[in-house]
C-alpha cells in the first residue's frame, strides 16, 4: 500500500443554490483551503474533513491499494492513470479534489 496525495483544486459556492435555500451569510467552506495539500491511505489525514473524506476515501483506497493504473471507469475519466478527481457532497459549497497515486510506501 502506498499513500495518495490528496490536493484541493477548488472550493465553489452554489449562490443560486444558496440564495434559494441557504441561510443567510453562508459562504465557501471554512475547513479546506484552496491549494492545500494532504497525504492519505486508510485513515483520513490530520486536519481534513471529516465529511469530505467519506465522500472521496473510495478513490483514495483503490489509489492506495495500486487501482486506477489503468483509470478509472472505463478509462475515459481522467487523462492522466493513477488520478482521481472527487468532490465532497455539499449541495451548497462544494470542495474539488485531486488524488493521485504516489510512491511512498504506507506507515501501515
């Protein structure tokens, strides 16, 4: 097993969505930050997202465990093998990741 970079590509902000159902003053998420990088294999790495990891860890486990090598799906997902692009499920501000396989072995 080796561990997986993870990177924040993106926070969005939905404001249509916003305006029509969220509360007043929401804004983009406060926990992940644009070009923040992190390093993961089975358990979710300090400071991230609780929530967020449960959206992506599926990637970040078939990364880990050597999957994607061929892509993802039927290859026609990502561009690049052993890339992952995920999202956590917050119907209002959204937070766009990068996974990718690496080398480093796991601490496991």
């Amino acid at each position: 097993m080796t561990k997986v970079k993870i990177t924040v590509l993106k926070t969005l902000l939905l404001d249509e969505v916003v305006k029509e159902y969220g509360k007043e003053g929401l804004g983009k998420c406060a926990a992940m930050k644009e070009g923040a990088v992190y390093y993961a294999d089975v358990k979710c790495p300090e400071g991230f997202c609780h929530t967020a990891w449960n959206c992506i860890y599926q990637y970040v486990f078939a990364l880990a465990n050597g999957g994607g090598k061929e892509g993802f799906f039927y290859n026609d997902w990502t561009k690049d093998n052993g890339v992952a692009i995920s999202s956590c499920n917050d119907g209002f501000r959204p937070v766009i990741f990068k996974l990718e396989a690496t080398d480093i072995p796991s601490e496991k």
